[in-house]
C-alpha cells in the first residue's frame, strides 16, 4: 500500500536568491524513501491568488494521504502552525503587486481552521533531537497563511481529502546552507505524523 506525500514550498521573495523552504524541499526530494512512500513536490509562486489555484489544482487531480507546507520565516527556529487563519492582512505587496489588508481569504468560511498535524507531538520530538522548534498559532498575514488556509478548507470539505492530514510548517529562512538537515526534519515531521495515524 502506498502512502502518498505532497509537499509544498515556495519561489524566492523580498529580493532573496532563494527561498529555504524550496531549498529544503529539492533535498528531501533527493532522501531515501520507506517503502510505499511516495512524495511529490510543488514550489508555489509566493502570489495570492495564484498559489492558492495551483496548490487546489494539485490536491483534486491527486489521491493524498498528508499534505505539508512549508514557507520560510526570519529570524525563528522551525514553527508547527496550529491554526490558519481566514484573513490576508499584510502590507507587503506579492510578486504580482497585489496588497491585501485585513480582508477575508473565503468569504464566509470558518474564522479559523486547526492543523491536521500532530502538533504537540511533534513539538516534543523535534525538541528531544534538539531541533529549534516553537508551536505557533498564526503563520502571519502573507501568503504562507493565506496557502495554509486554503489546504486546510480543502481538507475539510473535500470527500476525497477527509482522512488526509495536512498542516504548515514554516522553517527559518537563513537555512538555505542547512538545507539537508532541514530536508531530514521535514522527512522526520512526515514520518512522526505518518505512523501516529497508525498507531
Ligand atoms: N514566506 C512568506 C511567503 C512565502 C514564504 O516562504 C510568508 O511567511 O508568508
């Protein structure tokens, strides 16, 4: 049986050559798979509108078992979003030009929505193998938020997606020369929530 992974990450922004996430992603994709494990990945353009279509795209063209999303954050360890929120709210323009403040991201859809991760859980095992971890409970106004809440109404409210688990997990953004180490965080975030469901 095979367990399908999707994981997202995102293009360069704010005048940056790369983005950690991304960075992060093209060494997972290079790590040795469990078997059954099947991972496929999507770098999303960090634009409003765009991202969110091309990640919907992705999720109802596909059979998923999890779904993680990654974006880059400055200055911070890794943080395990708990919740997303239905509201774009950021004065920095996206890579089209386009300001949101303080608008909804889907009219009339639920205030907020919680991870399907495992959150605490892999809070304390991130932390045992000392990895700079926090839980956090907003991924900010930007467009990480705004794709972290799209994959989460997705998750709860199409048939296909009810039993896929799914959340955002922003890592820091100066870890662009730690990539592979990142990349074997991220494969021990799948696979802590991956056998949690088993369990
Ligand atoms: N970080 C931004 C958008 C893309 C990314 O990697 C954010 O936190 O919203």
């Amino acid at each position: 049986m095979s367990f399908r992974v999707l994981v997202t990450a995102f293009e360069p922004f704010g005048g940056r050559p790369e983005n950690a996430s991304r960075a992060i992603l093209q060494c997972l994709m290079t790590l040795d798979r469990a078997p059954g494990e099947e991972f496929e990945g999507l770098v999303l353009p960090v634009v409003y509108d765009r991202s969110a279509e091309l990640l919907l795209e992705k999720l109802r063209s596909e059979k998923w078992d999890l779904i993680l999303a990654l974006g880059e954050a400055p200055e911070s360890p890794f943080r395990i979003e708990t919740q997303a929120w239905n509201r774009d709210d950021s004065e920095t323009p996206d890579l089209a030009g386009v300001v949101r403040k303080e608008r909804e991201i889907i009219p009339g859809g639920p205030k907020q929505i919680p991870t399907r991760l495992p959150a605490n859980s892999l809070f304390s095992k991130l932390q045992a193998a000392d990895v700079p971890v926090v839980l956090s409970n907003s991924a900010g106004g930007y467009i990480c938020n705004h794709v972290f809440y799209y994959l989460m109404h997705e998750l709860e409210t199409a048939p296909a997606l009810k039993k896929a688990q799914g959340g955002f997990l922003h890592v820091p953004i100066d870890w662009c020369t730690q990539a592979l180490e990142g990349a074997r965080i991220v494969q021990s975030v799948i696979r802590t929530t991956a056998f949690g469901r088993l369990l």
